[in-house]
C-alpha cells in the first residue's frame, strides 16, 4: 500500500512540477511523460533511503 501511495503522489507532484517548470522555460508540457519519470525516481529513491540509512554492522 505504501509503495501505491508513494507513486500517485510522486506522479501528482511530477506533474505540477513539470507545468510549472515548462510554463517558466517556455518549453512543451509532455503530460504523462514527466509523472512516469517522478514515479520511478520516487520509487527508487524511497526504497534506497533504508538501504543507506541503516548504521553498520556490528562485529563480535
């Protein structure tokens, strides 16, 4: 359920983003294309922050 809740957000917040940005560069506004690219790049990044952010190892 989390990782549904992460991609409609991601893909949301891609497409504001991606308006606002192509509005401000004056640059054609591909719709879809931009909340694909968010989705996957949220994807990859919330299930990477665990892997990094676990302390190291300990050894006897």
């Amino acid at each position: 359920m989390r990782q549904i809740t992460i991609i409609f957000w991601a893909f949301i917040f891609g497409e504001v983003i991606g308006y606002i940005g192509g509005a401000l560069d004056a640059l054609p506004y591909q719709r879809f294309q931009i909340g694909i690219v968010a989705a996957i790049v949220a994807l990859i990044t919330s299930n990477m922050i665990p892997l990094l952010s676990k302390g190291p190892k300990e050894t006897k």
